[in-house]
C-alpha cells in the first residue's frame, strides 16, 4: 500500500464512506475506442491501492462486456471495494447501436438479474436508474427498485440525469443515495436545481465526465481529427468543428492555474468538482474514467490541490461560454426536463 490515499466521504445519509474519488470504467469497455485489458486491470488495481473504492459501471457499457470484465477484481476485492451499475439503457437485439430507455418493473427485474450474474456478486452496492422514462411515474421506478433493497439484491439506490423535482419524488418512496450527472468546468446545469434538492435530502452527487470527456486535460482538441473512428465523442455536439474551436480557446484559464499550482490541466479540472463539496454544501464523489495507471495517480493527486478565490475567479466562468450542448439530444438529461 501507498502513503498517498485519498480521503473519504458519506455515500448517502448514513451510508458507506468511500473514496472522496471513484473510478469510470465504460472506456475499458466501451465507447472510447480500443483498450488494451492488461493495462485496465492494472488500473483498476492501483486505484485500490490510493484508495479509490467506488466503482461504476453499467450493463449498457459494452452490451455487458463492462460488467463482465469488472467481475474478476470485484470477486478479488469484495470486502473492499463498492460497485455501481445501472439499468434503463435497453438495447434491442438487431440494432446494436441503438438505445431504448425502460423503467417498467419487469425490465428493472430482468436488468439487475442479469447484471448480478455478469458482475459475479451477490448484491449490487448502488444501483442506478441510468436514464428517465418519463411515460413510467418515477415512483413506480423506485418502487420496484425499493423492492430489489428488501430483497437483498441491490445495497443503496441512485438516479441519474433526474430533475430536482424528480429526485424530491423519489426520495418519498426510498431514500436515494447518490444522483449521478455531468459536472464540470464545461458542464454546470445541475447547480439551479438538482444540488439544491441533494443538498436538503442528504444525497450525494456523483459527476461523471468530471473532465469533459478528456476534452479539459487537452488530450484532444477536436473529435474528428484527433480520435478514432468508434470514439462516440464524435457525435458529440462539443468536441466537433467550430464548436471545438471555440471551445479548446477557453482552456487558457485552465492551464494558467494549472502552471501557478505546478499541475495539470486535467488535475486542475478535478481540483475543481472537488471543490464543489464546500461551495455547496454536500458530499461529491467524481468518477473520472482512465485505462491508465499513470493517470489513476494523476487524477487522485488532485484531491490534494487547494484553489484560491483568485483561480476560482478565473475558472468560474468558462461553462458560461463553452459553445454547444452536451449530446445532440439532451431530451434524456435532466437539463432538457428542467
């Protein structure tokens, strides 16, 4: 073990502490082009050992393949770590590439039976709703889900991409443990209404593309001539032709904090979701996602980096001007229901 573990903080009301930081896994599966599985498994390893404890996945990640590449390190490290993973994300079986959101009852079942089998546990830590169906009422969502705690297959409950309104509902049928969004430098919708409504139920927030999808480390600057074919950031309203641009102009601020604390720009990034636990109030728990040893330290370090009003002031404004949305259709996020 190392002398360099990250802190913790409260996973719910009452619920278990964690890494102050946890770990995306999709990209070692999915969706960001090809991984090389000895370096995520080493990964995954060396996270444990700075203290990163919770886990996400999903079974949509791969068609499962995310959750089954996990299940080994998990059966390794059950008393250790937490693992996340989510339903909704049904895909149908002659469209691969397609998605169709479900939040029925006898879906939600059929989902975390299958996901218990390729994960390899017996009970899922946290459970997500991963996308809101909004012709299913939500409190028939966590109803079932409910369900899944008393039966002993789900640990704690969580949302993703909900509305403050729809949070402050499911929260009458079961305590919600963690509500999962974007949150970044580029992305701060969720702070009129969702951080608010956790803050007051006592529900921890867990941004995922906590570094805009790697667009904030300045790894790349634009999607289409920077990265490969089946990288789906390249349907991404933010990272493609003028948008790029404009966009890869406001990380400037960025890398003049970065020089003065002798960092990243990426760790600078992460320093600041970290920072929003203070601002406002309430756990948070980023999730940024590497296939990579070196940037597991890298990402970890930042937890350690404390910004001034002054790197603040520099900072603070960019998601005001970073052109484009996060995906084409935001209709599925909780800033196309607000």
């Amino acid at each position: 073990m190392t002398d360099n573990r990250i802190a913790t903080a409260a996973l719910g009301a009452g619920g278990p502490a964690v890494g102050v930081q946890g770990l995306g896994c999709m990209g070692m599966s999915f969706a960001y082009g090809p991984a090389d599985a000895d370096t995520s498994r080493a990964t995954l390893e060396r996270a444990l050992e700075l203290g990163v404890t919770l886990y996400d996945t999903a079974d949509a990640y791969g068609d499962g393949d995310n959750e089954r590449f996990l299940a080994p390190f998990l059966r390794a490290h059950s008393d250790e770590v937490v693992v996340a993973s989510k339903f909704a994300l049904s895909i149908p079986p002659d469209e691969p590439d397609r998605r169709i959101i479900r939040n029925d009852g006898p879906y939600i079942r059929q989902a975390v039976e299958a996901s218990l089998k390729r994960l390899d546990v017996d009970v899922i830590d946290l459970y997500y709703m991963h996308r809101r169906d909004v012709n299913v009422p939500i409190e028939e969502t966590v109803g079932v889900m409910a369900e899944l705690v008393r039966e002993g297959k789900v640990g704690q409950l969580g949302l993703s991409e909900v509305t403050a309104d729809e949070l402050r509902t499911a929260h009458t049928v079961h305590p919600i443990a963690a509500v999962q969004s974007e949150w970044s430098l580029f992305s701060r919708d969720i702070e009129a209404g969702v951080v608010p409504a956790a803050r007051e139920l006592g529900v921890t927030l867990v941004p995922y593309s906590p570094l805009g999808r790697g667009f904030l480390t300045g790894s790349f600057a634009d999607a289409d001539q920077d990265l490969t074919a089946g990288d789906f950031r390249r349907r991404m309203p933010r990272f493609t032709g003028a948008n790029a641009a404009a966009n890869a102009a406001l990380l400037e601020p960025v890398r003049t904090v970065a020089g003065a604390h002798g960092a990243t720009p990426g760790q600078i990034a992460l320093a600041w979701v970290h920072r929003r636990a203070a601002v406002h109030g309430l756990p948070v728990v980023p999730i940024p996602g590497t296939r990579r040893p070196a940037r597991v330290e890298e990402n970890t370090a930042a937890t350690r980096i404390t910004l001034t009003e002054e790197d603040l002031a520099l900072l603070d404004p960019i998601a005001a001007q970073v052109a484009g949305t996060r995906y084409a259709d935001m209709t599925f996020t909780s800033a196309g229901r607000e």
